[in-house]
C-alpha cells in the first residue's frame, strides 16, 4: 500500500472513531441528559488534534 493511501485509511480510521464517539456522547446528553465526564472530552480533543497532525502531515 502506497504512502498517500495508507495516511487515507488512517484518516478514514480516525475519523469514524471520532463520529463514533461523538455519536455517542451527543445521544447521552440528548436522551439520557447526562453531561460528557471531562475525561472523555479531553480523550476525543486528543484523538481530533492527533487527526490534525495526520492530515497536516501530507
């Protein structure tokens, strides 16, 4: 697999994770109105700027 599709794959990885999450805390403050714990705020921001730098990195 060439360089510039691997980083894709990456990017499509990193990216569905995030939607996952994202997915997930958005349906428990909407349905179960609890508020995102602060640890799991500050793991998504990490695992987004961690995307940054992927993407930058082309």
């Amino acid at each position: 697999m060439t360089d510039i599709k691997q980083k894709k794959e990456n990017v499509k990885m990193h990216l569905k994770d995030l939607r996952q999450n994202l997915k997930k805390m958005h349906l428990d403050v909407t349905e179960e109105l609890i508020l995102p714990k602060p640890d799991e705020v500050k793991d998504l921001m990490t695992k987004m700027e961690n995307l940054l730098k992927l993407i930058e990195s082309k």
